[in-house]
C-alpha cells in the first residue's frame, strides 16, 4: 500500500485550495461551506506541526523498545554558562549519562562546555543553531542551514557528529524529515517532559517524570533555562538528584540517547508513546 506522505498531502490541500478558489468565483454561495474544509484541513496541518511527537510529518522517537534496563536523559537549550557545570557535576556524581541538545548560538559562545560535557562521556546533539520560535516556519534551505551550521560547530568541538536532532519546542514540517534522512540523523522528541521552564513547583515535576517510567523512556529536561522553586534555584537541582536516585531505587540507568537506541530491540522498531511502529529508523543505525 501506498504510504501517505505529509508533503502529497500538502500538495493536495494546495490542489484543493486552487479548485476551491476556483469555483468561489463562479458559485460563490455554493463555496461558502467548501471554504469552511479548506479552513479545517489547513487547521489540522497546522495542529499536525505543532504536535512534537506524532509520527505524520516523518520518524521522531518518543521512546525506544529496548531490552536493557535504560531510559536516556536529554537537556535541551544549552550550554548555559551556570546551569549546565551544575548539571554535569549531579551527573558525575551519580555515574549518569546523557545527551545536551545544544543550540549553536550558545555553543559557540561557551565552547569549553560542550568539549567538557563531551569529555565525560555524554553525547552532544542538534538543537538549531538559532532555536527561533519560527523555525516550523521556515523553507528547505533554511532549515538546512540550521541543522549544517550545528552540526558543523559541535562536530568540531565535541569531536563526534550529533545523531540526534531535536526540532525547537519539537515543532516541525514536512520539510524537515527528508533533510535528516539525507544526514542519517534521528528526529528525536521524547516520553517524559518536565516542564522545568515553567514550572516552579518540584513535586509536581517529580510526579511528571516519575508516572510511567519504564526502559526505554526519553526524558526531556533544560540545562538552557530553568524555572525558579520558592528558594530562588533552578528546579533542576532539587528534581535532577532525587530522578537519577530514583532511577538508581529502579534499577534504571541513565544513558544518553544514542546508548539508548543503541540497545534497542531489532526485532521490533522505535515505538512511539502510544504503541504504534514508527517509520524505520535511518540506514546508518541498523
Ligand atoms: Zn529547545
């Protein structure tokens, strides 16, 4: 069977559009409630690219089907000058692993970080180099030049190529698989979220991360920015160490997210969080 491809659909709508706007002309009464499904479909594929973790504008892993006793960490929106030592030294001090999906712009500006946090063994990741609030917005070439200018900076300074590349806030669109394929680069979102920019209450966010917490699950946390508990801290620092002593309590560990796919069950592919087979994973990883 024919697989249904976020661009065909796309190219449909456009066709839609066109005839639409066509008969709008002529029957301009009759166009009135064909309007309003020209509307609706276009309200889908916007809520299609703003929804992180569905599997229709190309392969994102939400969470891997593995064999072993891992779940990965990952921390979005760094290297953040105070934040991020903070977090590397909860991690060394519980022997924990994990991926920094870094921002170019900020690598660049704090470069020994991300030569130290690759030092100890975590993986660095594609994050964009500008993390712009329009990034879904943008064409073919721009989003090109997001992921090759990235990858270019933390290659050289981290001496390994990301693998992984996370879109801003997740957003994406149909542009955007075909260029990874291209770099055999994984699309990665995740199956835990902290909400650790915004929210300042650290239970909460203990409960948030702890609820369905099983082998396989990608935890997405921020060593760019994090929200303030009633003491004035990042909330990191109160949730990172009772999460790794809690994953320890488990019998979890904490890797990075390459280690993660790197175990995953070849017998089955990387599974979303509600069950479903995601598209194969790049040739470069089988
Ligand atoms: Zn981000």
């Amino acid at each position: 069977m024919p697989r249904l491809d976020a661009r065909h659909v796309f190219q449909v709508t456009n066709v839609l559009d066109g005839l639409l706007a066509a008969g709008a002309a002529t029957h301009a009464l009759a166009a009135v409630p064909a309007l309003g499904v020209v509307a609706a479909t276009q309200a889908a594929l916007t809520a299609t690219c703003l929804c992180p973790r569905c599997p229709f504008l190309g392969p994102v892993i939400t969470r891997v089907a593995t064999t072993k006793p891992e779940v990965a960490l990952t921390f979005d929106d760094g290297p953040d000058a105070a934040l991020t030592p903070r977090i590397l030294a909860l991690l060394a001090q519980y022997d924990a692993r994990a991926s920094f999906f870094c921002i170019g712009r900020r690598a660049r500006q704090t470069p020994q970080l991300i030569r130290v946090a690759a030092g100890a063994g975590h993986s660095i990741e594609n994050h964009s180099w500008d993390h712009s609030p329009r990034f879904a917005l943008f064409g073919s070439r721009r989003l090109a030049r997001e992921i090759d200018d990235t990858q270019a900076l933390l290659t050289d300074l981290s001496g390994r190529p990301p693998t992984c590349f996370r879109a801003p806030a997740g957003f994406r669109n149909p542009w955007l698989a075909p260029l990874l394929a291209e770099r055999a680069l994984y699309c990665a979102a995740w199956s835990h979220r902290a909400f650790d920019t915004l929210d300042p209450a650290t239970a909460r966010i203990e409960r948030r991360l702890s609820r369905g917490l099983t082998p396989g699950a990608v935890i997405l946390l921020h060593d760019g920015r994090n929200a303030r508990d009633s003491a004035g801290r990042p909330v990191l620092e109160t949730v990172l160490p009772r999460l790794l002593q809690g994953l320890q309590t488990r019998g979890l560990r904490a890797v990075d997210l390459p280690t993660l796919l790197a175990g995953h069950d070849r017998t089955r592919r990387p599974q979303d969080t509600a069950g479903r087979a995601a598209t194969p994973v790049p040739r470069a990883f089988r």
